[in-house]
C-alpha cells in the first residue's frame, strides 16, 4: 500500500472551500424554495378539498419512496424535453425543492396537527383572516414545533446536495472530484471532504442549538 | 423514437435485481454492524472505555458525510490498498457502513429507552447478565427499535442509486442507460421511479403498520 | 332600545340541536351571566355570538345595527364589536405576551406597530403586569394569563366582552380580583356577557342572569332581584 500524500489536496483547500460555499448555497436555496411549497401542500392536507387533500399525500408518498437521485436525473433529462433549458445547477435545485417540499409537508403536517384547535378560535376571534390566521399564528407555531425536525432534514439536504457532483456542478464534492483528477490524490481528497461535511455539519448543528438558546432564552 | 425492445426489458430487470441484492446485503450488514456497535456502546466497564468512545465518534462522523463521499473512500482505499474487490462489493461495503452509523443510533436509543427499575429490579432477581438481556432488556427494546429499523431500509434503497458512481449498473443507471439509447425518456424514468416505488413502499407500510402495532401492545 | 337584541337563534350540529330559538336582550353597560347544566349551550351561545358558530337562523340587533346572524358577513361585523376570553384563554405560546396583544391591533387593524405596543404596555402596566411583557404566556400562572386574555380582547377596542368560565381556573382570592376588574369596566360602559360556574359571584355581580337548559333559555331575571327568580335561585342553590 502506498502512503498517503495530503500536502496537495491541503495546498488546494481555498478551492475546496469554495466547493461548500456552493454547497451552502444550493442546500440554503432548496430548502427555503421547498418550505415554501411544503407550507402550500400541508394547508392542502389540513383544509383543502378531497382532491387537494389525496394530491398532497400521494405526493409526499411517492417523492419519499423514491432515490432522490432518480428524481434529478428525471427532471434533468426531462426539462429539456419540455423546451426548459436550465442549468446544471437550476436543475438539482428544482430536483432537490421538489423532494424537500414532499418531506417537509410532512414535517409541517405534523407541525399543524399539534397547533391547539384554540388557537385557529382564538384568531378568528380577534379578527384575523383564515390567511393572517395562517400567516401570523398557526404556520409560526408549527415552525416552532417542528423546529428541530425541520433542522434535521436541512442536515439531511446538505449531505444530499453532494448529488449535484455528479451533474457537473461545483459543489464540495465536484469540487473534491476536479482536485483528485488533477492531483491524482482522490483517497486523500476524498478523506478531506469527508472531515470538512462533518465539520460543516457540526458547524450547522452547533448553530442550531445556538439559535434555539437565543431564541427561548429572548422569551 | 426507438422501441423498447425484450433487450431493454432484460436490462431493466438485471438492473433491478442489483438494486434488490445491494439494499438486501447493504442493510444486512448494516444490521450487523449496528448491533455491534450499540452494543459496544453500551458496554460498562472502564475496561471498554476507548471501545465505546470510537464506536460514539464513529456514529457521530459517518451520519455527517454523504453517501457518495463515503462510497468514493470505500472505492478508492481498496484500489490502493490493492484489493481486488468488485464494484459490487464496494457499493456493499459502503453501504453497510453508513446503515451501521443510522442503525447503532436506533438500537442504542431503544435500548436505553428501557426504564432503569427494570434493569434494577432484573438485577435485584439475581438474573444473571444474559438472562437480563433476553428477558427483560431486549424485549422491551425491540418495539422501539425494529419500526424505525424498517423505515430506514428504505434509505438505504434510494442510497443504492449512488452505486452506479462506481461503476455498478443497477436501476438509475439502467435509467440514464436506456435514456442515452434514445429511448423514451420521461416512460424511461416513470419506469425506474415506479420500479424503486414498488421496492420501497411496502417497507414505509410495514414500518408505519410495525409501529401503530407494536405500540398498542 | 336594548344594545343588544339577539333573536331566534339555533344552532343545529347534524340532527341535534345544541341551541333552539334563543333570544336575549341586553343592556348597555349591563353585566350578564350565563348558567346552566353542562351541554346546555352556554358555550355554543359565547361563540355564536363572535361568529365561530355556525347558525341555522338567527338576527341580531347590536348598538342599532341590524346584523343577520346566517350572513357570510356576520363574523366580521361580530368581530368588529366583541372581543371573547376563553376558559383555556387561547393565548398563542410561540410569542410574547406583548405580541399576543399587538397582533390583532397592527395586523387586523392595521394600527402602526409603535403605538400600539405603547397601548398594550400601558394596558399591562394598569392589570400589573408590566413585567411580564417579553415573556411566553406559557410561563405565567393561572391569574396571570386570565389577565392577559383580557388585555389581549381588550386590545381590540370592544364594545361587547364575552368570557367563557373567566373564574373556573383561579383561587377564590382571584376570583374577586376578576370580578372587581369585571364591574370597573361595564361602569365604563363596557357590555359583559359572562359563562359563570361561580354562583356566589353571579349572585353579587349580574346585573342580569339567563338560565340555559338543553339549548334554551329557561328563565331570565334581571335587575337587584335576578337572583330571586324562581327557577334560577332553585338552579342556583342546587350548584352552590
Ligand atoms: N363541536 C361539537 N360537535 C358536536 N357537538 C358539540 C360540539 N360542541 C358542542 N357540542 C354539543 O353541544 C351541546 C352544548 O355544548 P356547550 O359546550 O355549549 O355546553 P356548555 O353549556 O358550555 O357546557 P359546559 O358547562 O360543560 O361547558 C352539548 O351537548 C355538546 O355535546
Ligand atoms: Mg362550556
């Protein structure tokens, strides 16, 4: 066995760095854009018609049955089909939105069902709209209910976006991937990315716990 | 448009049939590796102390590192380590361990879900350790454990869809396969997500089933 | 003219009918209590009258303003008058005490946010509780949030208060507390319809007392000798 050599990968660190900055970004953006359709589907869930009703569970159902993987390469393939030239990068987007809507639904169904009844009475009863009720009271209570399983899946997402590699986007891992196919170090590239996802990952679990002390302490 | 001819079919079920033999062998190894490694955590004694400090990092670090990173490590370590391993057993490996992290965090959790006065009241029985475990420890844990267990297998099926990464032809590949062929390609991939759906869905139903179950009892 | 001049209302849930053809006159400033066995109505009667239930049929005459009880209007023309404190107070624990009361202030009525926070500081200040502004409901006693449900209905600027049980969840010495803070503002001319448990207080507080039984209205007594009525003193000393 040949000794590793991880002076190399380590001499291109700012360019990994770079890699989790996309990182950061592409998880950031699809779960913000994914919460926002998640919120749409659960109020489908909670009030909406029959049909609204049914549509929003059989699409949590198949979007969380499925490889995320899968559902990309669909939509990459697919976009074009449809006369949708995007890029690689709006592609994962779209890919990783859609999948986070269809478990944060989930995640925010929940979140609804254990808002107390009272409280949808008690906003009406001060004269705010179904929407501000929405708005103001119940989806800011959920949030907060389901604050740390809501965190747990932006984890999740982090380490899902690596899958944005392997459609050319320079996220951590394609960047990990440039860096070994001109080092020819990929072991120790590959060792490195790993430490600096668990890094980044304790980095976000530490700020979490942070922003929860704040927040309760503030209360 | 091309047809989709018998060939393409035989390519579909071959791929599918990888996909079945990865998540199957994966989660088995998975299962056993878990075990272990709560197990290990739970082991008392300073005796066990290193033992029960790795097997927590271990927990800790690999459920931190996507599955793509850790299958490139499992790929790249045994090429330079010269071990002639297939791919298949590359994504195997891979597989297996990331489950292991997931799983020992399961089983660790339902095993100390078991209330301290049972543990102390077997104990002040004079039940002897084993006796302890099989009779009072494990049966209490196991309503916790084995429902989330189930759930997760599912994880680990849609985790098989990296392995083409490294060069295995299961389902997804078989997908962008018969797509760069020319054949149909939103039918193409229906087919692939409905194949995956078809594997996956009865887990998440056992699992929620096991759940709703097991608690009642 | 009474202020408040509800007539033939019912309220049906499947075939059931929780309220049959109840009417009730009011006046301005008046103090009313609600009594009756559980499951008579007294509830469903509070949340008609804010709008959270729907009616079968239904008229009322507030402050000479006709407002059809059946009409999709009618809660927001309720809403605009009434203000309701409920038995478990419905305080909302994800924010403060000071949002709780500025919610509806600034975002249903669109008042501007500084002013209005003014408003409800002033108001915490006046029921003794100026400390507790940054703090989530869930934190405070049982008198404590009693107290902020009121300033909370209170915020929205009612003519008509209604409160579920308002005693139930408090100490006898409370109980006082409430009452005497009950009496100030109908001498303001606030109009109070109150569910009440707490005969005792009833006795000493009503200006006017409705007996409910099985969705109607039994028997009213009104003025010093509400009380007196004979099916009402008989419900009355049977709860004491
Ligand atoms: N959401 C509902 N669905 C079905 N029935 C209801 C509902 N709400 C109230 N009821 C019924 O309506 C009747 C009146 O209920 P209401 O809560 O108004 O009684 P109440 O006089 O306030 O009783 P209590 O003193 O116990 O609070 C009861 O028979 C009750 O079972
Ligand atoms: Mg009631």
């Amino acid at each position: 066995m040949t000794a590793l050599h991880f002076q190399p990968v380590l001499q291109r660190l700012p360019f990994l760095l770079g890699g989790v900055a996309t990182t950061v970004l592409l998880s950031v953006a699809s779960f913000g854009a994914g919460l926002f359709l998640a919120g749409g589907l659960a109020v489908l869930r909670a009030e909406g018609p029959k049909a609204g009703r049914r549509f929003g569970t059989i699409y949590s159902t198949i979007m969380t049955n499925t490889p995320q993987l899968s559902q990309i390469f669909a939509i990459f393939y697919c976009l074009p089909l449809l006369g949708v030239i995007v890029s690689p990068f709006a592609s994962v987007f779209i890919g990783m939105a859609l999948n986070a809507a269809a478990y944060l639904a989930d995640i925010l169904t929940t979140g609804l069902g254990r808002v107390p009844p009272l409280y949808h009475d008690a906003a009406a009863s001060l004269g705010l709209t179904r929407r501000q009720a929405y708005m103001r009271v119940i989806f800011p209570h959920a949030l907060q209910t389901m604050a740390p399983a809501l965190a747990n899946h932006f984890q999740i997402m982090i380490l899902g976006s690596s899958m944005a590699s392997i459609f050319g986007v320079e996220d951590l891992t394609g960047r990990a991937y440039d860096v070994g196919s001109t080092t020819f170090r990929i072991l120790e590239v590959m060792l490195v990315t790993g430490v600096l996802y668990a890094l980044l990952s304790i980095a976000l679990t530490g700020l979490f716990a942070l922003g929860r002390r704040l927040f309760e302490g503030a209360a | 448009m091309i047809a989709f001819s018998h060939y393409d079919a035989a390519l579909l079920a071959r791929a599918l049939w990888m996909t079945v033999v990865l998540s199957v062998a994966g989660g088995l190894a998975g299962l056993a590796g878990g075990t272990a490694l709560a197990c290990l955590r739970m082991a008392r004694g300073r005796l066990f102390a290193p033992l029960r400090f790795l097997a927590a990092g271990y927990v800790q670090v690999v459920r931190r590192v996507p599955f793509i990173v850790t299958l490139y490590i499992v790929f790249f370590l045994t090429g330079m380590a010269g071990l002639d391993v297939s791919e298949v057993t590359v994504a195997i490996w891979a597989i297996g361990l990331i489950a292991a992290g997931y799983i020992a965090e399961i089983v660790h959790g339902g095993l100390r879900s078991v209330p301290a006065d049972q543990i102390e009241a077997a104990v002040t029985l004079n039940l002897p350790l084993l006796a302890r475990w099989r009779h009072v420890i494990v049966p209490q844990a196991l309503p916790v454990i084995v429902p989330p267990t189930v759930g997760y297998l599912v994880l680990f099926i849609k985790d098989t869809a990296l392995a083409s990464q490294v060069g295995v032809l299961e389902l997804n590949q078989a997908g962008v396969i018969l797509s760069n062929r020319g054949l149909p390609t939103m039918q193409v991939f229906l087919a692939v997500l409905g194949l995956y759906f078809a594997l996956s869905y009865p887990l998440t139903r056992l699992s929620r089933m096991l759940e709703k179950r097991l608690a009642l009892s | 003219m009474p202020y408040l001049d509800l007539r033939g209302v019912t309220v049906r849930q499947d075939t059931h009918e929780i309220l049959r053809d109840v009417g009730l006159q009011v006046g301005r400033g008046e103090i009313v209590s609600l009594i009756g066995p559980s499951g008579s109505g007294k509830s469903t009667l509070l949340r008609t009258l804010i709008g959270l239930q729907p009616v079968v049929s239904g008229s009322l005459t507030l402050d000479g303003v006709a407002i059809d009880m059946t009409a999709a209007s009618a809660p927001r023309a309720l809403r605009a008058r009434a203000a309701i404190v409920f038995q478990q107070f419905g305080l909302f624990d994800h924010m403060s005490v000071l949002r709780n009361l500025t919610l509806a202030p600034t975002v249903v009525a669109g008042r501007p946010r500084a002013e209005v926070e003014e408003a409800a500081r002033h108001r915490l200040r006046m029921l003794g509780l100026a400390d507790k502004a940054e703090i989530r409901p869930s934190r405070l006693s049982g008198g404590q949030k009693q107290r902020v449900a009121i300033a909370r209905a209170l915020m929205t600027q009612p003519d008509l208060l209604l409160l579920d049980e308002p005693t139930s969840a408090l100490d006898p010495r409370l109980v006082s507390e409430v009452t005497a803070l009950l009496r100030d503002l109908a001498r303001a001319g606030m109009t109070i319809i109150q569910v009440s448990h707490g005969m005792e207080s009833v006795a000493a507080l009503s200006d006017r007392i409705v007996l409910l039984e099985d969705g109607r209205v039994r028997a009213v007594g009104a003025g010093a000798r509400a009380a007196a009525e004979p099916s009402i003193a008989a419900f009355m000393n049977a709860h004491r």
